[in-house]
C-alpha cells in the first residue's frame, strides 16, 4: 500500500482528503504545517506528498524547497495544491520543484490521476 | 473727420476740438493705443500727441516772431509765413501724418520739418537770444523725447538747414536788443515749454509706476493660479495613484477571496461527495446531497467566473494557442451538450462539414465558449429546436469560422439583448429565479472571442428564439499569438489531404523524425504517422539514449515524451536546449501531464497531451518540413 502524506492546516479539508485517500486504498499520514511536514517527509518516508502550499509557520513552497533538497527526502514525488486560482502559483510551485500541481477544490478522480502517474514513475521498491 | 479739421482751422484750433481720428477721444494717457481711422488704417499715437503739443507752440513761436517785427520793416510775405507757422502749418502737418500710410515716418518727417521752421525763425529775428533759446530748446527737447538721440541730430542738421537757408538772405545779421513784450513771450513760451515737458514727464513716470503695479498684480495672479493649477495636478496624482492602489487591493482581494471562498467549498463539495457514496440505495438522501454538492459546484462556477473576469480585465488572461480540428472540437462539444438540450425534449441538430480543416486558437476557450452557447440554448429552450451550424467562408477581411447557436426557445426583446453581455446581468432578474445560471457566462464568451481576434453577434426575438454567431479568424498562419509561442517563424497553412500520403520532396533526402518515448505503442504510432508523412523515424526508448541518438542522427524534428524513468523529458529538453549543436532542432513535447507552460519555456515549439490528435501532429510535422526545406 502506497503511503501518502498530506500536509494540510485546514481540520475540514485534512480529515475530509484523508479519509477519501483512504477509501480509495492509500495509507494516510497527516501534517498541519510546513515544518512539520518536513520532519514526517523524514521520520515517515512516504511514496508521496500532497502539498498545502498556503501553510503556517512554513509555507508549502518553502517546506516543497526544503524537501527537495534534503538528501533522503529528495526522491519523493510532491503534489502541490493551492486554492489560489491564479497563474504563478503553480509557476512558483514548479520551481521549488513541485512535480505536479492541482487546484482546490479538489476533484478526486482527476487528483487520483495525478497521484498514480507519479507513483507509477518512481521505481518500484 | 476733415469737416471737423477745417471747422478747428477757422476756431483757431483748439486741440480739446479735434479728436485725432473717428474712434475713441485720446485721454490724457491714452496715446499708448493707436486708433483706427474708418477706411481700417491706423494711425501712430505719436500724431495725436504732436498735434496737441504742436498747435499752442507754434502759435507762441508765432505770435513771438510777430512781436518782434512789429517795430521792424516788414512786408506781405512775412504775415504769411507768420499765419503759416502759427496756424496752417500744425493742421497740415495733422493731416498728411494721419492720411501716411506710414503715420510714425510722417510724423518724424513733420518733427523734422518743425525743426527746419525754427531754424528759418531762428535767423530771421537775428539770433535774438531769448526768443532763439526758446525755440531751439522747446524743439530740441521734443525731438529727444520723441526720437532719442539719433533723431535728435537730425533735427538739429535741419534746424541748421533752416538757419542757413533763411541765413543767406538776411546776411547772417545778429541783434541783441529786444522789446519787452517778445522778451515776455519768450519767458511765457519757455515756461510753458518746460511745464508741458515736465508734466509729461510725470505723467510718464506714474505711467511706467502704475504699469509696474499691475504688472505685478498680474504675476500676483498667475502665481495664484499657478498654485492652484499646481494643487489640482497634485491632487489629480494622488487620485491616479490611489485609484491605482485600489485596483491592486482589487486584484490581491480577489485573488484572498478566491482563497478564502475555495477552501470552506473543497470541504462542503469533498464531504457532500464522500456522503453520496455512503447513501447509495437512500434515494431521498442521495437527491438532498446531490443537490448540496450542484449548489457547491455552480458558487465554484461563480468564483472561477468573477475570477476570469477580473484576469482578463488586469490584461492576466492568457491564451494557450494551438492548432486543431474543428470538426473534433465540436464533435466533442456535441457529445457533452447533447443529453443537456435533449432533456428539455427539444432534438439538436448539428451541420458541420467533416473537411471544414483547423483553426488555431485556444482550444479550452473555444470549448468553452461552444458549450456555453449550447447549453443556454437548452435552458431557454422546451420541445424545440436547437441547431449547430458550423462553416467557413472567405471574406473581404479574410477567412473565418463561423459557428452558429440557433434555438427556437423564449427568446429576447432589444432591451433584453442590450444588457446580455454584460457581466452578472441576464436577461431580467425573472429570468435568473426562473431558470438559474451566473450571468457571467456570455460576457466572459463575448471577451474570449475578442481576445481571439473574433467577435460574437446575437439575433433574438421574443417567443420566436435566438441566434448567437461566433466568429474566429480561419487563417492559422495569420496570428498575432505570444512570441514564445511562435518559434517556428511562419507557419504554414497544412491541409492534412496535402500531407497524407506525399513522399518525400524531391530532391531531398527523407527528413529525419527522432521519436523518444518509454511507451512503445507510442513508438509504435508514432512510426507509422511519421512515415506516412515522408519522414524517416528514429525511435528511442529512453532520455540518454534519445541524447545519443540526437546527437548522431542530427534530426529535423524531436518528439519527447516527459514522464519516463531515468532521465525525464524535462532533463532532455534542457540539455538538448543547452547544447549548441542539437539547440536548434525543434522538439515537440508529447505527454500526459498538462504543462504546456513549461515545455514552451524550456524550448518546445509545441505541446500534444496524450492521446495525440494524428492531424495536428501532421499539421506540426508538416509545418517543420516546410520551414527547413526552405
């Protein structure tokens, strides 16, 4: 079972996205800001993270940045998602080196698209 | 004026009688105005003011030569010059100044001539002093107030001319003694000289005062307004700036908005989603929850729409332009809208010519703008007809697309299509309980279509139906599009019949088509379309043998897959991109993933989503051939 961390500060949209995750056969770990984030992409190693890009303490682009550039973390394909509809979003969001973007409001199947493509690329264990 | 001039010569001319000209009597200080005669010419200042002066001075200078003969011998022509002097000669000199074309020269030539007067008089009463002193200082005193100095000098070359012609006859004779009254006269005209000169003087003096006051009032003023001009300009900055800061608080509000707005909605719509799959079997919860989730999705609707609207009046809308096939964009369109117009019981019929070629545009606006047509001509529509026609047609002004939107639903009145493309207004407010919907939807379709170098025209009637035609610019080579987009210069219109089944040009060898994908169905495909186009295919399985190959081969033409393991696309551009060998091949990005952005920022010249269109592969592959043939 992949394993998917999602990095969310809104309690709705965290509990609601993980336990949709869930229902479609994810194991699901959770984390409300963009430090923290970067301590579970360490400590939890998973197959893949669903970034919040508008985050406290840290933002997503930053923990994104971070993420990719640690050394064990680096390999780890990062989804960012953003409520913002504008254009630069997903353009900062690919520099820090985001492989995907997705806007909210999420639309799973599209979102479940996403997330296989990637995992589908890493080579498997 | 000239009656008036004689009536003054017989009154013995009183300068208070004779006004210069026709307009306007000269006030004390008014001879700084000229005056017009009636005939339109003007006449010099300088007249009047000589003519003032110069008729009680020659009288005095008359009148004192008269009292000097009167015990002397004398004769006829003496009576007459003295009359001359003292009365003809000051009308006279009036009117051949006022009748000059040039008024001032006439004058100077009048002053002159007064000079040579006192000359003649001068030697005449025998350089009698007093008598001499007074004519020769009053005349040489006006002379410098009128014409300076350089004037002067003439003058006194005339008054010499004077003394010498009146000189040769009386032998130069000189005399001292003189009677008393001529000595009065003298004293009196001299007096009255330096009154007359001194007041001027003065009048001069509070002139130029009086002038520097006002002209100093005047500054006043206009560093007054100049102030307030100031001030407005000042102000009407501000203004600009604060309106310019308040848009840019707009734009950052609505974009926070937007924020705000989508998270509480990715919430209700992710729950209510989650809870339909829960219900299923529960008809009454499952309808409930639908219609919390449609009512989730139209606000979606309504933010996404304000949104467009405000990006495309910030000039942020982009246009992703790419070239594709019409009838497949409306087949596509069809098959969406089509469930939407038949459930209202109406039959949709669709008129589009399978050849009628490509269009390049932005596909997603286009889509767009298609399907929001169609489905207002659903809603407004019950057990009718909704009819798509879809044509080309070669105009004066070049070759568009039409596609038209015909319904025989409610129709409008003219008030109605008035207010129909203006955002949040729909037809009434009736309509919008009635039947739903945004109101954004045509205004955004109107501002798609004039972004694309088309328009959108609307015919409507009420209770008969409506018509809406869009229309977009035909010729793909024509485009002004964003420059990144365009790096293949000119692009060439591709009919795909042209392509299909044409060789290889002559006398050339096979273009070479490097094809690098993991996939080899994809490999597979792409071999077959490419030969069939003329091209000799290459195919690679991975990025660093596609770099090998690239740099063997030396292709035409580049197709990269991204997603592939090891090396992906995006490595492969940017290191074909930087190496100056292989950097000026072109490379058409092949892919699942949406990211047209960034494969034309790394160097694409163009982008396919997966599954590709075979036509408007060709369409690229044909634009390449042609380009480097030539």
């Amino acid at each position: 079972m992949s394993k998917i961390l999602i990095v969310e500060d809104n309690e709705l949209n965290r509990d609601m996205l993980s336990r949709r995750l869930a229902r479609s056969g994810y194991d699901v770990v959770l984390a409300v800001h963009g430090e923290e984030g970067i301590a579970m992409a360490q400590s939890e190693g998973p197959d893949l993270i669903l970034m919040d890009l508008s985050l406290p303490v840290l933002d997503g682009w930053e923990a994104t940045r971070r993420i990719k550039a640690g050394r064990t973390t680096a390999s780890i394909p990062v989804i960012g998602l953003s409520a913002h509809a504008m254009a630069d979003d997903e353009d900062r969001a690919r520099k820090v080196g985001c492989d995907d973007f997705d806007t909210k409001p999420i639309e799973l199947p599209r979102l479940l698209d996403k997330i296989e493509a990637l995992l589908q690329r890493r080579p498997s264990l | 004026m000239h009656t008036r001039d004689e009536r003054s010569l017989a009154g013995g001319g009183e300068p208070s009688d004779l006004p210069a000209t026709g307009v306007g009597r000269p006030t004390g200080t008014g001879f700084a105005v000229s005056t017009e005669v009636p005939g339109g010419r003007r006449t010099h200042p300088l007249v009047a003011l000589d003519y003032r002066v110069r008729v009680p001075a020659m009288l005095i200078v008359a009148l004192t030569v008269f009292s000097h003969f009167l015990d002397k011998p004398r004769g006829p022509w003496l009576w007459a010059a003295i009359v001359f002097t003292g009365v003809v000669w000051p009308q006279l000199a009036h009117l051949i100044a006022s009748r000059a074309r040039d008024s001032k020269r006439a004058e100077l030539a009048n002053l002159l001539f007064d000079c040579f007067i006192v000359g003649c008089w001068t030697a005449a009463v025998s350089f009698s002093v007093l008598p001499s002193l007074m004519m020769v200082s009053a005349i040489v005193t006006a002379c410098l107030s009128v014409g300076g100095v350089r004037f002067t000098l003439w003058a006194v070359a005339s008054i010499t001319a004077g003394v010498l012609v009146v000189g040769a006859f009386t032998g130069f004779r000189v005399g001292t003694e003189v009677s008393l009254l001529t000595a009065g006269l003298s004293v009196a005209g001299t007096f009255a000289f330096t009154s007359i000169f001194g007041f001027h003087s003065h009048i001069q003096t509070r002139r130029v005062v009086k002038g520097r006051k006002e002209l100093a009032d005047q500054h006043r003023q206009i560093q007054d307004q100049y102030t307030i001009i100031e001030k407005a300009l000042q102000s009407a900055l501000d203004a600009n700036d604060a309106a310019r800061a308040a848009n840019q608080a707009k734009s950052i509000f609505l974009a926070n908005m937007s924020h705000e707005l989508r998270t509480p909605l990715n919430a209700i719509l992710g729950y209510s989603e989650m809870l339909l799959e829960d219900a299923q079997g529960n008809a009454a919860l499952v309808t409930d929850l639908e219609r919390i989730r449609t009512a989730g999705k139209h606000l979606l609707g309504l933010i996404n729409g304000v949104l467009d609207l405000s990006k495309i009046e910030a000039g942020k809308m982009k246009l992703y332009l790419e070239t594709f096939n019409v009838a497949r964009v409306v087949e596509e369109a069809v098959g969406t809208a089509r469930p939407l117009i038949q459930n209202n019981g109406n039959r949709f019929d669709v008129r589009c010519p399978e050849d009628i070629g490509l269009l390049r545009e932005d596909v997603t606006k286009v889509r767009q703008v298609l399907l929001n047509l169609l489905s207002n001509a659903a809603k407004f529509t019950e057990k009718g007809v909704v009819t798509l026609d879809v044509w080309r047609e070669d105009r004066i002004d070049g070759n568009w697309v039409f596609f038209r939107v015909k319904d025989t639903g409610i129709g409008m009145t003219p008030e109605q299509i008035g207010n129909l493309f203006l955002p949040f207004t729909q037809a009434d407010s009736a309509t919008s309980r009635k039947y739903g919907g945004t109101g954004l939807g045509l205004s955004l379709c109107q501002k798609y279509c004039t972004m694309m170098g088309g328009g959108i025209q609307v015919e409507s009637e009420p209770g008969r139906g409506s018509a809406f035609t869009v229309r977009l610019p035909g010729e793909i080579e024509n485009f002004d599009g964003e420059a990144s987009l365009v790096r293949v210069s000119t692009l060439t219109k591709v009919r795909i019949a042209d392509l299909a089944g044409k060789g290889p040009l002559p006398g050339s060898p096979p273009k070479v088509v490097l094809v690098i994908d993991d996939d080899p169905s994809v490999l597979d495909l792409m071999q077959r379309v490419c030969s069939k186009a003329g091209f000799r295919v290459v195919t690679s399985r991975s990025g660093e043998e596609g770099l090998r190959l690239a740099r063997e081969e030396k292709p035409d033409l580049i197709t990269l897959d991204v997603i592939m393991p090891g090396m992906d696309g995006w490595t492969v551009l940017e290191t074909l991109k930087k190496d100056s060998s292989l950097a000026a091949i072109p490379v058409v990005v092949v892919t699942i993933a949406d990211e047209r952005d960034r494969g034309i920022a790394l160097g694409a010249i163009d982008y396919f989503v997966k599954p590709v269109d075979h036509e408007r592969l060709l369409s690229a592959l044909g634009r390449i051939r042609r380009d480097r043939v030539a």
